[in-house]
C-alpha cells in the first residue's frame, strides 16, 4: 500500500486551479488563509516537474457548479494518444468497507471523447463499467441527492447541503480499466467564494495521489457550512492534525479538537514511539447530521490512508449522548486503522477489487488487533484495559448466537467480507474474537518478558516487515513475526482462536 514521501511537502505549491480555493483555519491563533488564482498551465509545468514519478498523470476535475446543485462534474483526462478501446469502471467496493455500495447507479450522462476532441459512441457494458472507445477524456454527472437517499448507511455516502456539500472519493471517481496505478492530480471547482478542503493537502498545495486507490481514498469538502481547524496538541510536529467538520447540532469545536488530538497523540505514541507516523499528516472529518430517514444509520466510520471519516447522528454532538470517553475511542480506533490494516494487511486488501468487495479472512486482524492497539493506547492503567475489552468484546462473545460461534475465524471473517456492517452481529464478532486473542498474546509476552516486550513491540515489527516488503502478510508467518520482535511464542493462542468457539 501507500507510503507517503514525508518529504513531498516541501514540493508543493498552491493550488493552480481557474478559482479560488479558499481554506479557513479557526484555531486558536484564528489564522485564516486565502488561496488564490493560479493559472491552468502553471499546473501543467509543475506536473512535468514532479521529480518521483515520470509518469503523466491521469487528471481529475471535480465541478461543483453552483449551491444547492444536486449532482456534481467529473472530468477525467488520460494524457497520451489512445488506440485501444478502454472501459471506465465507478466503484461498487469501499476499501475497508466490507460491503458494496451501487455507486454506479448514480452517474449519468457519460460522454468520451478521443484525444482530438471529437465525440466517441458509449454504451454500458457488464457491471459498473462503460465501454468508451479510445477515448482520451470522459465526462460524467453524479447525482449527490439520489446517492444520499438510497445509501442507507450515512457513511458510505457522499451528500449536498444548501451551504456544504462532502464528496467520498470512491462514491465519485471512477477509472480507465488497466490505468489504476498511474499517479494523479485532481483539481476542485468550487461556487465562487466557497472554501474548499481535500484530505490529499490538508494546508492547499497541488492536489496528487500516488494512484487512483490514494484518490478514492480522499475526502473533498466543500462550502461555508465546513469547519476547519488546525488541531494543537502534543504531536503536532510530527503529524500536522486537520480537524474538519459540519454538524446539524451545536457543537463544541474545542471538545472535538481536544479528542482528536488525544487520540492522535495515543496512536503515534502506540505505534511509532518517539518516530514520526508513516504518513505526513492526517485529517479527521466528523459530520453530525440529522437522520434523513427512519432506516438511514449512522454512527460508523471509516479509515483512511490519512483521514478517517465519521457521519453521526446531529445528538451526538451533544456530549451526554456520546461522551468524551467513547468518541476518544471512535477517533483512536480509526486513526489506529492508518497503521493496521492501510499500511499493514492480511491478503486481499491491496490491490484492491473495485468493482465487488474482496473475500479478506484477516478481518479479525485488521479490526481485533487496531481495536486492541487503541485500548491499550489510550487505558490508563490494567484496570480500566480490562473493562475496555470487557465492554467491547467479552460482552459480544458472551450474547454472539451459537451459529457464528461455531464458525472458524477465518471462515466468518469471510462472511464479514461482504456482511460486516449489514449484519453487525457478524462484524461484531468478528473483530471481537481478533481483540480477545490480541489481549491473550499481549498478556504472555508482558509475562514471558518481564514487562520488557509487549504486542506494541510485535506490532511495530511487523509494520516494519508490510513497509519493507509491500505485500500481504501471512496469517501462518504472524506467529514467526510476533516471536522475531519478542522471543515469545504465540502460535498455540494464534490457533486457539482461530477455531470455532464452541
Ligand atoms: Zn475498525
């Protein structure tokens, strides 16, 4: 997966769009900052001097045209002269989503055109895809009202307010098959006057992802209903933390600066130490939201190469409703999912199938071992860890129904594939069963190493080993790993939780 150049920032500019993008930072020293008109073909001369991949890039533009328009504009240019006949592929999966989203259903009016310029027939062809001829550029609407309707799950969805509208990369991009990896650069068309956000250069600066999974994994956010603050807090140096929000409720900004900050500063701290995180900076971007219906849900979140996103119900920016102690914790799970599973993963996470959602049978890794990493990050002492895992996963075991207890790990982490947040049961247990071994491994290397080791140091190691060696680990190598970073054999709990409970 992704591992960003921590150096790339020096490289940036401001943003060379035809339109202002203006970014408001309301922190405590309330800097505001402007971003101007830079012209088209500045942009392009930066683009051809961008020394890490010679690569052109595929360019997006986003168009939101006016406010309170229901649907927004993409453009997705391919530079070089096309002979092959291509497809253009919207998403269905989201990565990390474990389900499928029928993002296709809300494009229309896609037209192709050939590198002269002229109009190439369309026709829609198997699944979400569109043949488009050898088109060089393709053109398309998606409707942000029809979406927001009919995904029920808040998270999954993109949405149009009168002053603000949130824009989920893979709920909107789309890519030439076969062109995926080429790197990107993605320019935003606001309303006049109306700021603009992107989670791919959370201070301005030209907006590029490595690939299109990068771009799908973005957030643009649009309009004067947007907050942004920079967070102060205490690893600010090492990971510059933007929190952006829109909420339907009052909300106290302070509060949710705090949160994030603590969370952020735990995870680092849980993962990196004294290091900087692997990535150069981090968003997180809350929405508190009156419910548009009576079967719309809302409360999940979702990580991100560096942001995570949450849509909450509009009571829960009240503090009585979700305390600071379980947002801390939403906040820290999700950060924790920037290490593991985005930049360290089981198989079947990366390159990821955008078109349905992959079988994974790590699951319980990636959400049993983050969840348990942002326990341990953020319990103050033994104690209150205990009631943490007891509140989050013994509970669930002790209530799981006999059929998903009988089911071996690796068999129901399949079925959470496509069913983890559908059926939250299934998740539930799921991730459940991963916390529970994670705490059990933590607990024999604690005792085996005198409190020399933990699984924070298994952990790091094998972070380290996905860094390295850019690829899905094992499930048979984990054990090998944890022992290399501790001395201590965990292979019999690995097992013993991997089989059926019952
Ligand atoms: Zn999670």
């Amino acid at each position: 997966m992704r591992h960003p150049n921590r150096d790339g920032r020096s490289r940036q500019r401001m943003p060379s769009v035809g339109f202002a993008l203006r970014l408001r930072y309301d922190g405590p020293s309330a800097m505001r900052a402007l971003f101007l008109i830079f012209p088209l073909v500045c942009l392009l001369a930066i683009a051809r001097a961008w020394p890490s991949d010679p690569r052109p890039p595929v360019r997006y533009r986003l168009i939101y045209s006016a406010p309170g328009s229901a649907s927004v504009h993409v453009r997705i240019d391919l530079l070089g002269s096309a002979t092959a006949a291509r497809t253009l592929l919207i998403p269905r999966a989201v990565p990390m989503g474990y389900g499928e989203e029928p993002y296709d259903q809300f494009v229309s009016n896609v037209s192709a055109f050939d590198a002269a310029g002229q109009p190439l027939p369309v026709t829609r062809a198997d699944g979400p895809r569109w043949h488009v001829g050898a088109a060089a550029r393709v053109e398309y609407d998606v409707d942000l009202v029809q979406m927001e309707r009919s995904i029920q799950d808040a998270t999954d969805s993109s949405r149009v307010r009168a002053n603000y509208v949130s824009l989920l990369g893979y709920s909107v991009f789309g890519f030439f098959e076969g062109a995926q990896e080429l790197p990107v650069e993605l320019e935003v068309e606001a309303p006049k006057d109306w700021p603009a956000f992107s989670t791919l250069a959370p201070a301005g600066g030209v907006l590029r992802a490595e690939n299109f999974y990068a771009l799908a994994d973005s957030q643009t956010i649009l309009g004067p209903g947007l907050h942004l603050a920079q967070v102060q807090y205490a690893r600010e140096n090492d990971t510059p933390l933007t929190l952006a929000s829109y909420s339907e409720a009052p909300v106290d900004q302070a509060r949710l600066q705090r949160l994030s900050g603590e969370a952020m500063a735990a995870m680092s701290e849980y993962f990196d130490g004294p290091a900087s995180p692997p990535f150069p900076y981090y968003t997180v971007f809350l929405e508190f939201l009156k419910p548009l219906s009576q079967h719309h849900s809302y409360g999940f979140g979702m990580e991100h190469l560096e942001s995570f996103h949450a849509a909450m119900e509009a009571a829960n920016a009240d503090p009585a409703s979700l305390s600071d102690a379980r947002l801390r914790y939403h906040i820290a799970h999700h950060i924790a999912h920037a290490w593991i599973p985005k930049r360290c993963y089981g198989e079947g996470y990366y390159p990821f199938s955008w078109d349905r959602a992959p079988r994974i049978d790590t699951i319980w890794f990636s959400e049993g071992f983050a969840q348990y990493a942002a326990i341990a990050a953020l319990a103050p002492d033994q104690q209150q860890r205990e009631e943490m895992l007891d509140r989050r996963f013994r509970g669930v075991l002790r209530e799981s129904p006999p059929g998903l207890r009988r089911m071996p790990l690796r068999e129901l982490s399949l079925l959470a594939s496509t069913q983890y947040a559908a059926d939250f049961r299934i998740g539930q247990l799921t991730f459940s069963r991963g916390g529970l071994m994670a705490a059990e491994m933590d607990n024999r290397i604690r005792a085996e190493t005198h409190g020399q080791k933990t699984l924070r140091d298994a952990l790091r190691h094998l972070i380290a080993w996905s860094a390295q060696n850019r690829r899905a680990f094992r499930i048979e190598d984990l054990s090998a790993r944890f022992r290399e970073a501790t001395g201590v054999d965990t292979r019999d709990i690995l097992d013993r939780w991997l089989a059926p409970l019952d």
